[in-house]
C-alpha cells in the first residue's frame, strides 16, 4: 500500500506502509500494554455496549476496525463520548498518514489541556513551535527509522493539527503523547513512573536530534596576543544558544536582550588556551587568553563539526524561514548547589538589529541595486516560566500570527486555555510578561532590503511604542503591579 506524504511546499512524496491499517492505528492508539487510567462515568452496561457498537461501526466504514476491549479502553478514556473519540481516530488516521494540516486564518484555537499538573512543558513548546508557524513543520515529514520513533511523530503530528484545526486537545491525548516520549527515550518520570515537570529547551532539544533539525552553523574567531593557530578561527554548530545573562545574577536592574547578544556573542574571554608566544629568539607553547568572537553563519547545516551529517530535505527547512532559538539562563546555583531564579528583567523586542552577528564573509548577500541585505531577528514565538527551577513552576505558550499582528498565548491550566493579545495595551502586557517570564525565545532571522526599512518600522510602530513605554517603567520602577493573569 502506497500513501502520499505532502511536504512543506504542498508538493507529495510516496510514503511505503508495510503494516495493516490495524495494526498501526492500535499502535498509535495504544503504545504501551499498561491499562490507561479511566475517567469515572456513570453508565449502564447497556449503555457501554451501545457506544462500543457505535464506534465500531464508525471505524469499520473508515477501515480500522478494532476489538471490542481496545474499543472499551478508548471509550474509557474519554469519558464515554463516542463523538469525540470518532474525531480523534479521524484526526489520529490522517495523522499516520503524513497529513500535517494548514495554518487557517479563520480558525479559533481552543488549546490543550493539562495531564496530571506536569505536562505544561509539553503543551506550551508544542504550541511555540507549531500553532502559527511552518518553520518546524520538517520535523513532522522526515521518515526516521524505528517504529516508536515513526509512532510519536505521527502523535506531534495529531498534536499540531488539532492545534491548528481549533480542536481541544484533552489530557488522553497529552498522556498518549507523553507515553510516545518514553517509548523513544524521554526522561520525564521518576522512580515510581509518575510523570514529572521537565524543562521545555531539554525537550526542544530531544525532538531536534530526534528528527534531524539542521544545524546552526556558527564562526569563532579569537583574538589573543600569541602566535597565530589553526583553531583561533572555525566553526562550531548548534541547534539552541544558551546565553547568559550579563552582570551580577542578584542585582535586578533590567539589561536588553541586545546586550545579552552582545555579551554571548562579542564579550567572551577565554583561558588557559595553548599558544605559541616568541620572545624575539625562540617559541614557547603557553597558556594565554583570548577574546572570542561569534558570528552566525546565516544558513542551516546538514552536518555538525564531528561530521556527523543528517537526512533532512533542504525544502522542509528553508534558510528563509531560518529560526534561531535563544534560551534565557535564568537560574543560578548558591553555594549549596541549590538553584536559584535570576530575577532581572530583561528587555525583549519584537525585532533585533543582527547585523553585527552575522558573518559577513558567509553572508556576502546583495540586493539588485548592490547594496548590502541587511539582517535581523523578528519574536515569532516564546515559551515563558514562572518558578525557581525548570523543572517545577508552570510553563506558558505564545505565538505570534504575523498575517493578523496578534499575539495568542496558552496557559493550559487556565479556563481560557488560548488568549489573543492584539491592542497596544495588550501588547505593552505581553511583553512586560517576556521580560520577566520570557525562558526559550524562537527569532526568525529575516534579510531586509535596505530599500524598505522605513516602511518596516512604520508597521511595526505601535509595538516600538508598547516596548518604549515597558521599558521606561523598568526604568522608573513602577511595573511590578503589571502581570498577565
């Protein structure tokens, strides 16, 4: 059996099956031989074997029949709803076809709900990554190898396209996604197999290698006062920045996020390299220090600097649509090795001037009238978090529909589980929030024709004014009443 796998350009590639549409679907539906735990409702046994009768027959016209005790386990889960079940194998059948659904202007997002207070990582990174954006949607198409790994990417995939569809996403479905993890290597339970909070950037990075996320190429340049090497100039890869945040880790004057970058990227200080230094008559191998450079190489990389080299088709990760994902390193350690949260704020914008961050050796990128492209950073979504560590407190979603110039934002333990941001005091909220909460940043890295920059910022107008007046309360002090509730 051939099936047809539309990639991000809408174009298809054949797909092999070589299992029944039985066997699969039990598989997705069931991954593990563990009994689901049950939400209680109030039934007849009549009452049970009517709605076993009903679903059986829904999915024996779709062609994925299933037994009467798998059937019993799905409904059990679901509180019995036999119409909301038909729309998850519906939804879970195209999802295990390589179906990965449109974004929809008119589509009201209705979010996911919360399984057993730990899932909040999983909810909030899948909806970053996916719920107003395409520049992750390659991870969804590559074909891995493996069979737990296909399974829990057919699983993003369903996750994603209800997201996208307006459909609620209930703790059955965040719990069958989570036990995918595990089957695929994901530490996120402890000693007795209760599910934990884990970190959303550790997560982002699991699914990265997972599925091949091309790397991001980056240039190191050092500077120090021996003899010229080899190694002061290559190429490292990564596929998130950890930076740091500058100064004293207790002191709560607000920083921008420019000069983080600025710091990560231009301000670093290394010691104890080995370098030949001459004093006129011979050479000496000693250790020196160095100041070290960093330039992104504007670009995704099919291979690491150990020349490792991934699968990935060019098509599903376009370098116009290049995310750099930024995590914030707001926890600290005290003398006892017990974490601590760095409390500083820090300015965050919806764009960033990164010329001076990109190689321009590997740039060398001109418009029509020869003039340099210019290059920078738009906020296309954000993970935000509210605790000491994270690995406890809560996580949050945001995502920007740049077509609509609105933000949304999911908090799945909230009754309202999607909110928009749209007005300017709304958006001064927003992101007074990123500056406080803002954890794992995702920029899009944009070429600008110097042509058109003025038109771009007068688009852009009435969030420079919502970012002015975030910061003069920084400023001035006045903002810690201002929360997002």
């Amino acid at each position: 059996m051939e099936v047809s796998e539309p990639n991000v350009q809408g174009r298809v590639s054949p797909l092999k099956r070589t299992r029944s549409p039985v066997s699969r679907i039990k598989d997705y539906l069931f991954p593990n031989s563990g009994k689901d735990s049950t939400q209680l409702v109030e039934l007849t046994i009549t009452e049970q074997e009517s709605k076993i009768d009903q679903l059986r027959t829904y999915l024996e016209e779709l062609g994925h029949p299933l037994e009467t005790l798998h059937l019993e386990r799905l409904l059990e889960g679901n509180a019995w709803n036999v119409m909301e079940v038909a729309d998850y194998c519906e939804d879970l059948i195209e999802a295990e076809d390589g179906i990965v659904s449109d974004i929809r202007k008119d589509v009201i997002m209705l979010g996911a709900e919360n399984d057993r207070f730990t899932s909040c990582y999983i909810d909030s990174l899948m909806f970053a990554m996916f719920a107003k954006t395409r520049s992750f949607d390659g991870l969804l198409f590559i074909q891995p190898e493996g069979l737990n790994v296909r399974t829990l990417q057919s699983n993003l995939r369903l996750f994603v396209n209800r997201f996208r569809k307006g459909k609620h996403i209930n703790a059955y479905m965040v719990k069958q996604l989570r036990e995918c993890l595990f089957d695929c290597g994901w530490i996120g339970k402890d000693e007795y197999g209760n599910p934990t909070q884990e970190d959303a950037s550790e997560l982002f990075l699991f699914l990265s290698c997972l599925y091949e996320l091309p790397y991001l190429p980056l240039g190191i340049h050092l500077f120090h006062g021996g003899s010229k090497d080899p190694n002061d100039e290559r190429v490292i890869t990564e596929r998130l920045i950890q930076v740091a945040i500058p100064g004293d880790p207790h002191d709560e004057t607000p920083v921008s996020l420019e000069e983080v970058l600025i710091t990560h990227f231009h301000d670093n200080v290394v010691s104890g390299i080995k370098r030949f230094s001459s004093d006129g008559i011979e050479q000496t191998e000693m250790p020196v220090s160095a100041w070290q450079v960093l330039k992104l190489l504007p670009f995704y990389s099919a291979s690491n600097e150990q020349g490792e080299k991934i699968n990935a088709v060019e098509s599903h990760f376009p370098t116009n649509h290049l995310i750099l994902p930024l995590v914030l390193k707001r926890y600290g350690y005290n003398d006892q090795s017990q974490p601590f949260r760095i409390k500083k704020k820090i300015y965050i914008p919806p764009s960033v001037n990164f010329n001076s961050f990109v190689s321009s050796d590997a740039a060398d990128e001109q418009c029509h009238c020869g003039v340099d492209i210019q290059y920078r950073l738009k906020l296309r979504s954000a993970v935000c978090h509210y605790g000491e560590s994270p690995t406890h407190g809560h996580y949050k979603g945001y995502t920007l529909d740049d077509e609509q110039d609105r933000w949304y934002r999911l908090d799945d333990l909230d009754g309202e589980q999607v909110r928009e941001f749209s007005t300017l005091q709304d958006m001064t909220l927003l992101f007074s929030e990123f500056s406080r909460h803002g954890y794992l940043l995702f920029y899009e890295l944009q070429r600008i024709h110097p042509g058109v920059v003025e038109e771009e910022l007068a688009i852009e107008h009435d969030y420079y004014v919502a970012q002015n007046l975030q910061f003069v309360e920084f400023l001035d002090g006045k903002n810690n009443h201002c929360a997002i509730q």
